[in-house]
C-alpha cells in the first residue's frame, strides 16, 4: 500500500460523489479516482444507479458485477471499478450470513428479491453501500488494505442522506440479527472519519440551492461532509473593468465599432453592426459572470472546500478525465 498523498482528504478512504442530475456527478467520480490512484495507489470506482456511467466514461463495455481495473493513472496506480447490482449483492449478502445462495436464485427467479427491496427500499441501499463499505475494510493476507481508497458515485444529492442514513433506512426493517449488525457496521464506516461526502455543482442558482440543501440535510444527519466541486467553469475572457461597464449599461459599442474599423476587422458600414452584436454578447457574458460570483459567495457560507474544474472545450473524454484529475491534485483534492 502506498501512503497516501498530502492532501485535503489525506485521512479520507471512501469519497462519495453526489450532485444535481447533469452537473457532471459521474465524470467528476472518475476523474477523482484517477487523480487519488496517482503516484502507485489503488483505487475502487463503484457506482449503485444501473446506469452503466462508468464504462460509458472511460469508453467500456458494460461492466459486470465484479472488480476489473479499468485505468492506469498519472505517474503509476490503479482504477478498478465495480457496478453494484443490487440482484448480485443480495445473493452474495444470503450466503455470506445465511448460507443461502442457491435459495437465493431461487427467489430471484420468482421475484422475491424485487419484492423485497421495493418494499422495504432501505434494504436496497444497505446492500450497496454495505459492498462498497466491505470494499474499504477489506484488507489482503498480509493485513494491508486492498485499495487505497473507494470513490463511490453516489445517487443524486435529493436522496444522498436517506442512502447513506443506513441504521435509520433499517430501523423498522429489522431490530436485531444480520441486517441490523450489517446496517451498523455500514453505518461505522460512513458515519467516520474515514468518508467524506463531496457535492457537485454548477454556477447555476437551482443545483447551488439543492447542494446547499443537502449539506444542510446532511449535517443535520450526522453524516461527514466534504468538499464542493464546482464542474464546467467558465473563465471570464474580458477584464473586470469592461464587466463592471456592460453590467451597468455603460458599454460603448460605437467605441467598439470605431476598434473593430481601425483594426481592419470590418469596413465603416460593417462594423456598427457587428459591434452592436458583440456588445449584446459582451454584456450577456457579464451579467452570466456576476450571477457566477454570487453563486461562489453562496457557496463560500457552506464553509466547505471548494475546487473549480473547467469546463472541457472538446467535451468529455479520457483526455478530458486527465485533465480534470491533474486539476484536483493542483488544487489540492486529491
């Protein structure tokens, strides 16, 4: 095992990656497994939502119910990944304490295991986190722990505290034997030091106000926050003396015209038109910039970390995933 890097989560073994839909929750997982296998370590990347986001990230085949490295990261490590389903996880969960395998194809032929987790969906959710959390205590013949750390692409930030609250989803499931112990070894593990539970976001009022909601809910929980990850930020492209100009309407397009002209840009009868349609997008592109800021100040009362990853002119691909990991451990997060 390799010692872990100076970081921000130096002491962290299980990172949970939670986020509003279409804010990047899943690439911002992958490129936070690349950036903490860096150097030599090993790294699990699991997610528990059937979607398959992973193998589509790192342009995969679907992936099966086991643990397969996937990625090499910078500089040596490794990224393993694993999609949990819950199907899988109960019959391994059945004759781990019950000695029920067999059986427990059985029922899943008649649709017992579905009736079950719809049911009672708290015992869904202590099955998958109950493999990811086996998954951080594992630990090889000679003691060491298998990986170095688990990032788990989580369920969406409107539902991260009902997942992770495993005792409490189970409380009325079942008050003694397996699944109570199992919920509260479960518990133990993401309720400590160890996890830390990160939240991506927009510049964007909706996903800013549902992530200062669910670290709010989170706390109120018990359960350990960690860091904000502002995905897809835009840098400024004009100085704060131009912004502060087209913000308070005082943005002289004929001025512009007059630059656009002497620069050959455009001709005398071109350039009014053309300045007048860049200083529409100019102040467009201020306004945006100041809803940004206020947003970061929103965000800065959280009194989390905050990392801020661009926004990847050619989409997301590996290359992509790279950069952003070479952005966290810049920053510091991993």
């Amino acid at each position: 095992m390799v010692d872990s890097p100076d970081t921000d989560w130096t002491d962290v073994r299980l990172h949970v990656v939670t986020g509003k839909g279409g804010t990047g929750k899943t690439t911002v997982a992958a490129a936070l497994a690349l950036a903490l296998a860096s150097g030599g370590r090993k790294v699990l990347l699991v997610e528990v939502e059937g979607r398959q986001g992973i193998a589509q990230i790192f342009d995969l085949p679907p992936l099966p119910y086991e643990e397969r490295r996937i990625a090499v990261a910078p500089s040596g490590g490794d990224v393993y990944a694993l999609a949990i389903d819950p199907e899988d996880a109960m019959l391994e969960y059945m004759e781990m304490f019950y000695g029920m395998r067999r059986a427990g194809r059985a029922l899943t032929k008649m649709g017992i295991v579905d009736f079950a987790t719809t049911v009672a969906p708290g015992f869904r959710d202590v099955l998958v986190t109950g493999k990811t959390t086996e998954a951080v205590r594992r630990r090889s013949r000679n003691g060491r722990r298998v990986y170095d750390a688990v990032v788990l692409d989580a369920p969406p930030t409107g539902r991260i505290t009902r997942f992770l609250n495993v005792t409490q989803e189970v409380a009325g499931l079942a008050r003694v034997g397996p699944i109570k112990n199992h919920s509260e070894l479960v518990s133990g593990v993401v309720k400590s030091p160890e996890t830390a539970v990160h939240f991506v976001t927009l510049l964007e009022e909706m996903p800013v106000q549902e992530t200062l909601d669910g670290i709010a809910e989170l706390r109120s929980a018990g359960l350990p926050a960690g860091g904000i990850f502002l995905n897809m930020v835009r840098q400024s492209l004009l100085p704060e003396a131009a912004l502060d100009m087209a913000v308070k309407g005082r943005f002289d397009s004929e001025e512009l015209a007059r630059g656009l002209e002497a620069a050959g840009v455009a001709d005398g009868s071109q350039a009014p038109a053309l300045a007048k349609a860049l200083a529409e997008e100019v102040v467009e592109h201020a306004h945006r910039t100041e809803l940004e800021r206020a947003e970061r100040e929103s965000l800065a009362g959280a009194g989390l970390r905050r990392y801020e990853l661009p926004l990847l002119a050619d989409g997301v691909d590996l290359a992509g995933l790279y950069e952003l990991a070479e952005s966290m451990r810049t920053q510091g997060a991993a």
